[in-house]
C-alpha cells in the first residue's frame, strides 16, 4: 500500500515539472515574438547630413614631367679635333659663349693659302688692265712662260681628282663600316626579344610550379626544402628575365649608337664630296684660266678682241678665287662652336682629343628659366581647359612647395592609345630650382559652381529613373526625390529641385532598405540639429 502511495506522490511530481516546464517554454515564446514584433515595427537607424550651400569646385588631380623649352644640340659642321672644352653637366653658358674649339691648323693654312691666290689673281689682273698697250715682252718667253703655268695647273687639278677619290673612297668605307655596326646592333635586338620570351616562359612555369607547390606546402603535402626550391627557382627566373631585358635596352641603345654613326658617316661623306668637288672645280677654274692665258700670249696681244677676253678670264678667277676665300674663312669660323642660348649644359658627350665629325653631338644645352611641364588629360576633360588657365604644381623633390603655372598649349589631337590630350603649362623658374624630367604633381581646377546646394556624395542613391535622395520630414518620415546632379568634389556633390532646400536633412547610411513614407530613427541626431 505504501509502495503504491509513493508511486502515486513521484507521479504527481513529475507532472507538475513537466507542466510547469511547458509554461516556461510558451512564455519564452512569446517574449520572443513581442520582441521580434517591436523589431520589425520600430523606425529603422539612419544617419542623416543637412542641405547646405556651398561652392563646389572639382579639382583634376594628376602627374607630370618637367621640359625644357629650348633644348640644343651642340654638333660641328666640319670634322675636327676638339682641342677645347671645359663646360661639364650642370655648367651655367652664355649666349655667344664658345663652348667647344676644335682645331682650326687646317683651316687657318686653307685661308691663308686662298688669300695668296687671291693677291697672285688681283696682281695679274690689274697688270693686264694697266697694260691697255701691247707690251715689247718677247712673245716667245711670254709663251713658255704661260705655257708652264698650265702644266702646273694640270698638275694641280689632277691632284685634286686623286684626292677626291681617296677621301670619298675612305669616307664610303666609315659608311659602310657603320652600317655594318647597325645590323649587328639589330640582330643583338632580335636575339634579345627571343631571349626575354624564352625567360617570360621560364619565368611562367617557374611561377606556376611555385604556386602549385606553395598550395601543397601550406596543406602540409610538400617539404620545407622542396617549396625554398620551387621559389628560388621563380626568382632565378625573374633575374634571368631582368638580364634579358637588360641586354634588349643595351641592344637598342646600341642600334641608336650605330644609327647616330651611319647618320655622321653619311654627313661626313657628303662633306668630302662636297668640299672635293669644290676644290675640283677651283682648280679645273685655274687650268682654264691658264689655258686662255697661253692662248692669249700665243695670239699677237695687239689685238683687242683676244687683250679682252683675257682680261674677262682674269675676273673670272679674281672673282672665283674670292669666292673660296669666303668659304675658307667660313670653315675656320666653324671650328668655334657657340653657345645659341643663356642656360645650362645638361650633356657632354666628348672630351678633349676626340675627333668630331659634322652633326655628331658634342653637348646638349638647355634654357630653364622658363619650364614646360606636360601633362595627359583624358577626353572628357579636354573641352574644360583652355589656354591661360592657372595650374598649381608641386615636386616631391622641393618639399612640396606649390608653383602656379598657365597653360599654354593644349594639343588638339589625342594619343590613339591612351585617348589622352596632351597638355603644355608654362612654369617660371628664375632660381632654376625646377630641372628638366622632374616629377611634377599638377592640379587644375575644371568645374566650379558658386553657391550651389550640394549634399555629401553618399547621399546620392541611383535608381533606373536616375539619381534620387532620401528627404527627411519634420516628423521623421522619409521620400525619395529624385534630383538632377552637377559639379562634384571629394565630398559633396551640387544637386538641383526646387522641393529640397538648404538645411533640410537627408539619409547618407541606412543598414536596411527604406521604404517611402516609413519614418526613421536618426542615430546623429544631435550632430545635425
């Protein structure tokens, strides 16, 4: 009996928990549903920014390189041993200055030799205009006479046709040695493209092993020696591509150098041809002279006819001797090399001993008191500058000291590649502190609204119907109203209907999706009021 009165009481227990446990339970359950309901009926947490007036100004930010606007090369006309110059990079040069000498020996005797045969041809002419009368001169001696200055005469123009061969033979001969320097140079640059594709492809697969066994490694399936392997193998290939690359830029400037010497090898020829064939006809000029002289002596010199023909022959060469007095001096003006401008050396390219042949460059000098600095503008912002607008620039290496220079070119065609205008601005540079190839930070102003209503970018939302915001009411309660934008800058953008006005308030972050007509819950409320 009392067994089955125990049974009775632990089953009434158990009971009473179990019910008292299910009443936990539905209470529970409904807290959770009261509190998931006030979630979802309570106004969503935005923040808000107010409607202000203000200018916008957009600001096109980019780099440049600093140029010099007048940049010359410094190159003979003639060939010659410099014998002078003492200019280096960096050298301030005067306008007129000599710069580099070259030997002028050659030169100087060519001049002094032009000016003998010249006062030998005046002599002679002013003894034949004096000599209006025949003279009692013994025609036989008169005869030997003339008759040895044409042999010599002969003689001269026949050295002369030998020089000539020999120089053009000799300056042929650099010619072509430098064309064969060039083709060398272009077959170093075709071996030097295969080479750096065959690194690339090494390169490849020794980053693709690297990476197969980089994952291997950090799954634990491959060793600590196996994976330093795989990755300095990758490394080795990335050298063995920057030595290919290195031997490409060597070949090219190799092909320049090569090209240069063909150019001066080229220049050089044609000088000796030039001043071979001038020296030709001088002295083809003499042996005529000479031969219409005997002519002369051998006819009676009572004779007017023939007494003027000689003395016409006798101007000829007055005046032909005078003309190859003026090119010697000409030449020997040249071995001077001056500077054309007021600037700086920013090259040299020889030294003292070296032989110069024509439009081979000796040095390079550049005006920079005034700078280009060029930059590249994209299409859509071409049409927004304009010649004479102001630009400020900064260089990393002045410490960031800001310059305002004017634009003064705007190129009118773009980069096929890059779709790019380029752009030219003018830079005063009076301390010379600004040096050509220089990185420049440039920023030009291309959009500007005064007294704009503007809101901070965030707040723009774009829907298929185009930009909108959301307005914040008095009462908390929010519209979406669509708004016509306009100039931006790294903040705030202008934006245009006539329902929102300065100090009105609109949504700039949300974390839910916001409905029209659902009021809101502004968490920088007093950051706003």
């Amino acid at each position: 009996m009392k067994r089955y009165l125990w049974v009775a009481v632990l089953v009434l227990a158990l009971g009473f928990l179990i019910g008292w446990r299910l009443q936990q339970k539905k209470a529970a359950a409904s807290a959770l549903l009261l509190q998931r309901n006030r979630m979802l009926t309570a106004p969503p947490v935005v923040d808000v920014a107010p409607v202000v007036v203000r200018n916008v100004v957009h600001v096109f930010q980019t780099i440049g390189t600093v140029q010099s606007p007048f940049s010359v090369p410094i190159s003979p006309q003639i060939t010659g041993r410099i014998i002078y110059l003492k200019v280096n990079e960096g050298d301030p040069v005067k306008r007129g200055e000599v710069l580099v000498r070259l030997d002028p020996s050659q030169w100087q005797a060519q001049v002094l030799q032009q000016r003998e045969t010249l006062a030998e041809a005046e002599h002679r002419l002013a003894e034949a205009e004096i000599t209006s009368i025949p003279t009692n001169v013994s025609v036989a001696t008169n005869i030997e006479q003339q008759q040895a200055t044409v042999a010599s005469a002969k003689a001269d123009y026949k050295s002369a046709n030998d020089n000539y061969t020999a120089q053009v033979a000799a300056a042929q001969a650099s010619v072509t040695d430098a064309q064969g320097k060039l083709s060398s140079a272009k077959a170093a640059i075709v071996s030097a493209k295969a080479a750096i594709q065959n690194a690339k492809a090494n390169l490849e697969y020794a980053t693709s092993t690297f990476n197969r066994d980089d994952a291997l490694y950090k799954q634990g399936a491959l060793s600590a020696q196996d994976w330093e392997n795989a990755r300095t193998q990758m490394m080795v290939q990335q050298g063995a591509l920057a030595v290919a690359e290195g031997q490409l830029d060597s070949a090219q400037s190799a092909q320049i150098s090569a090209a240069a010497e063909v150019q001066a090898a080229q220049a050089q020829l044609k000088v000796v041809k030039t001043q071979g064939k001038d020296q030709i006809a001088v002295t083809l000029a003499k042996l005529n002279q000479a031969k219409a002289t005997l002519a002369y002596a051998q006819s009676n010199r009572a004779q007017t006819p023939a007494y003027q023909q000689n003395l016409s022959a006798l101007r000829a060469t007055v005046a032909a001797d005078r003309d190859s007095l003026l090119y010697a001096e000409t030449e020997l003006s040249d071995t001077d090399l001056r500077s054309p401008l007021n600037g700086f050396v920013t090259g040299r390219m020889m030294d003292p001993g070296a032989v110069a042949t024509p439009g081979q460059e000796i040095l390079q000098v550049q005006a920079i008191r005034r700078v280009w600095v060029n930059v590249a503008v994209p299409e859509e912002l071409s049409n927004k500058l304009y010649l004479g607008q102001s630009a400020d620039i900064t260089f990393d290496a002045l410490s960031g000291k800001k310059y305002t220079g004017k634009i003064i070119q705007i190129n009118p065609a773009a980069d096929p590649v890059t779709r790019q205008f380029t752009v030219r601005i003018a830079l005063p540079n009076p301390h010379y502190l600004i040096k050509p190839a220089m990185f420049a930070r440039v920023s030009i102003v291309t959009d500007r609204v005064n007294s704009a209503i503007a809101v901070p970018r965030e707040a723009i939302q774009t829907t298929a119907q185009g930009p909108t915001v959301w307005l914040v009411g008095a009462d908390h309660s929010i519209q979406q109203i669509p708004v016509s934008t306009g100039a931006s800058d790294a903040s705030d953008i202008a934006i245009n209907n006539p329902t929102i006005r300065p100090g009105d308030q609109v949504v700039v972050l949300s974390k839910v999706t916001l409905r029209p007509g659902q009021k809101v819950k502004i968490a920088n409320a007093e950051s706003h009021h």
